[in-house]
C-alpha cells in the first residue's frame, strides 16, 4: 500500500450561495467518507467562515487564493493570517483559471506558496498544460518549469500537494486517460526526488484534476503515483462522497 494519504479536494470555484454550500456542507457531515482519505474543501472567500462553522471536524476548509503580504494596503486581498484566524488550515495556488484568467506568473505563485508555508497554512499547487502544449510535446517541461519556481523559495514541501491539472481537461468532461495521468505523476515525482529529495518524493501526494466524476475516479485511483483528486464541478454534488471513496 501507499506511503501516502489519499487526498482529495474540492474545489467549488465562484459557484454557490449560502443556501446551497450549507446543504452540500449537511451532505458531507451526514456521509459515510473513508476515514483514510483526507478531504479538503474550498468554498469561494465570503463563504470560508460559514463553511467552517457548519463542517464537521475532521473535514478541513481551503481558501482558493491567499496574497503574499502579511497585512495592509492590498484592497481586495486576503492574507494568510486571516485564514489561520478563522481556521482556514489551506489554500489552493496556482489553478489554471487564476494564471490564465488573472494573469499569474509562476514567481507569482511561488512568492504567495512560501508565504503560506512559511506561515503555516498547506498549499494544494496547481500545475498543468494546455492542449497546445501537449501536442508540442512540452507537458512534463511545463509542468516542472511550474514547479521549480516554488522549489527555488520553497524547500520543505511537507505541507504541499501536487494538483496536476491538464487544463484540456478542466471543466471539459475530457478526463486524462489513466495513463496519461499516471505518466505526468511519475515524471513528477522523479522531480521531486531530484530537487527535493528521495524522502520528499516518497511523500509528497500529487493528485489529478480535471473532469473528475464518481465514475472515472475508480480506475484513476488504481494507478501508483495518483494519490488523490482535485474535483471541481462533481466537488459540488452529492456524487462527490463517491469520489471522496475512491479507494475504499
Ligand atoms: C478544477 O477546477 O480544479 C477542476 C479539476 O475542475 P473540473 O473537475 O470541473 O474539471
């Protein structure tokens, strides 16, 4: 069996409101999750606290973003003190939509990445290539190039997990083939063991994301290096349980 926990992630990105996020908060305290898999949810910003509030313990709560400054003025931010604070115990950095959409650059991600760890907070670090550069053959160098900005600045990865998210297959209900998957989380953990360290790659959990539903988890679940999901639409319905179950 695997050095690793199973972790998986959901992330509801800018979806739902207080009626909505507390029934799927009532659906996860009342369903039987395998008590070996950790699970983390990341509601949008104004709704952290209430889904803290409702949660049960052993469930924790992500912010989908968190700024590199500790305080001040950066009008529309929010540090990772604030998340501490209210029991915000993750973060998600460096998702797809937020380097496409919002602009950010890798030294971007990695500044706001140390600023978390160093703080205290787990970061769940986003990496993943276009459909371009798949076809270019450029995937495992994207995907490095990704993340050796963060292991410039960042050399304890303890609290880190590795999301890989081909952005071909995010919201598309074009799942990576297992084997597809499978590949890129191996050539990302032999990175890991060449900056970081054989410890490290044993021990660092790189999930998928991606499409993932409760009827392709199963098999994704079975391959070696694919040791959880980050889920975002299937994140905010009730089949979300099953995804949490993959494994058991
Ligand atoms: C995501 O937003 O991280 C994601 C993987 O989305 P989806 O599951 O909807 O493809």
């Amino acid at each position: 069996s695997s050095p690793r926990q199973f972790f998986v992630g959901g992330n509801f990105k800018m979806n739902g409101d207080i009626s909505s996020i507390k029934s799927i908060v009532t659906h996860l305290n009342d369903a039987k999750t395998d008590s070996n898999t950790e699970v983390v949810i990341a509601p949008p910003a104004l709704y952290l606290l209430l889904t803290r509030e409702h949660l049960r313990s052993g469930i924790e709560v992500a912010a989908q973003n968190v700024f590199d400054k500790p305080n001040g003025a950066f009008t529309g931010e929010i540090s990772v003190a604030q998340l501490k604070d209210s029991n915000i115990t993750w973060t998600l950095l460096g998702h797809s939509e937020r380097r496409v959409v919002l602009q950010e650059t890798d030294e971007f991600v990695a500044r706001k990445t140390k600023t978390a760890i160093d703080g205290g907070i787990g970061v769940i670090l986003c990496c993943g290539e276009t459909l371009e550069q798949r076809e270019a053959d450029k995937t495992i160098e994207v995907v490095t190039s990704q993340l050796s900005a963060v292991a410039k600045t960042v050399q304890d990865w303890s609290k880190i997990v590795v999301a890989y998210e081909p952005i071909w297959a995010i919201g598309t209900g074009k799942v990576a083939s297992t084997q597809q998957a499978q590949e890129v989380h191996k050539a990302i953990r032999e990175w890991i063991g060449k900056e970081l360290g054989e410890e490290a790659a044993k021990k660092t959990r790189v999930i998928y994301g991606g499409s993932v539903s409760e009827k392709n988890c199963k098999e994704l679940a079975k391959e070696e290096d694919i040791d959880g999901f980050l889920v975002g639409g299937a994140s905010l319905k009730p089949a979300f349980v099953d995804i949490i179950n993959a494994k058991a």
